[in-house]
C-alpha cells in the first residue's frame, strides 16, 4: 500500500471512529429511542459495517471494538432501557458482536465473489454485509445473553426462563433486528459507494 493509501485509511477510520463517538452521545443519532422503555434502534452498525467494507478487517474490528467500549460506557453512565441496563455492562456482550460486525461486513464484501468486481456485484455484496452485519450484532447479543443469563431469565424477560429465554429474546427484538438490517441493506451501498470512489491504493 503506498503512502497515499494509507493516509487515505488513516483519514477514513479518524473520521469514522469520530462518527461513532457523535453516534453514542448525541440523542436520536446513534440510538433511536421508538418505545419508552424499549432498547433504542441502533444506527452505528451502519458505520461500522462501512469501515470493514471500506478499511477491510482491521478497520472494521477496530470501529466494532470502538462501538462496543462505547456501549459498555452508556451502560454504566447513561443507559436509557432496562435491557440495555442489564445486558451491556457484561462486557462480552458488549463488545464481542459489534467487533464481529465488522469483521463478516469485511469479509463478506472482500472473500465472497472475489471475481465479481463489476459495479452491480459490489452493490449486491455491499447489500449483504449491511444486512448480515446487522443480523450478526442481535444474534449474538441474543446468543451471549442466553449463554450468560439463562439462569436469570426473568431479570431480562418477564416471564421468560432458561428454555425459552432465547426465542423470547428474538420476538421482543425482531422490530429493532428488522429495522437495523433495513436500514444495513439499504444504506452501506449509498455510502459505500461513494467512499471506495475516492480510495487510493
């Protein structure tokens, strides 16, 4: 990679990293807050999604890790929901699914269809890690919960227990996993797009 390039990365994750920060902290950005008392809608798997495609696997792990020390700290400081009170302080469940969401949205785009590279595979592919990389953050925040939490299920879900906790989890976020891949699959080739035209090898 020439100099060129790596200034262009360096650019790209400084500005990406600082849209995370923005995202965590300004109300109605990162989190959208549709229900009182219902976890928010998060918008910051866009951007991390975006640096994996863009940055590949480094940058993408680095902006997940970013999003999830972020997630650890509103827990502790400034949690708006029960759930996200509960569940993100552990801080597996906090970090591990949004590094990972980095991780697939860059090899999805960079290892599936390699030969592919016209403009229309670079969307379809682009569609798929938004939509994907949004799924692998609630399915494995659901996963980690299950694992860690089956014994107190009732704290997480009323009603909920050790059997059922998981499907629980997945009918009380299917609104939040729905809207999130949505919006991964409709927005990460918009943006997507329009940061690989200016990148520099």
């Amino acid at each position: 990679m020439t100099q060129r390039g790596k200034a262009y990365n360096i650019a790209i994750i400084g500005i990406l990293g600082a849209l995370i920060i923005l995202q965590a902290y300004i109300p109605m950005l990162g989190y959208v807050q549709i229900f009182p008392a219902w976890p928010a809608i998060s918008t910051i798997h866009l951007t991390v999604i975006i640096g994996g495609i863009v940055l590949g696997y480094g940058g993408g792990a680095s902006l997940g890790l970013l999003w999830g020390l972020t997630s650890l700290i509103r827990a502790y400081t400034s949690a708006t929901d029960p759930v996200t009170l509960l569940l993100f302080r552990n801080p597996i469940i906090a970090i591990v699914p949004r590094v990972m969401v980095g991780l697939v949205a860059a090899f999805i785009f960079h290892k599936l269809f390699k030969k592919k590279q016209t403009p229309l595979a670079q969307t379809v592919k682009m569609v798929f890690a938004g939509v994907v990389g949004a799924l692998t953050n609630t399915l494995l925040v659901i996963g980690f919960t299950w694992l860690m939490f089956a014994s107190k299920a009732a704290q997480i879900v009323p009603g909920a227990d050790a059997t059922n906790l998981g499907w629980l989890l997945m009918t009380t976020l299917a609104i939040n996993a729905v809207a999130e891949a949505l919006l991964g699959g409709i927005v990460t080739p918009i943006l997507g797009h329009a940061l690989l035209r200016f990148r520099r090898k």
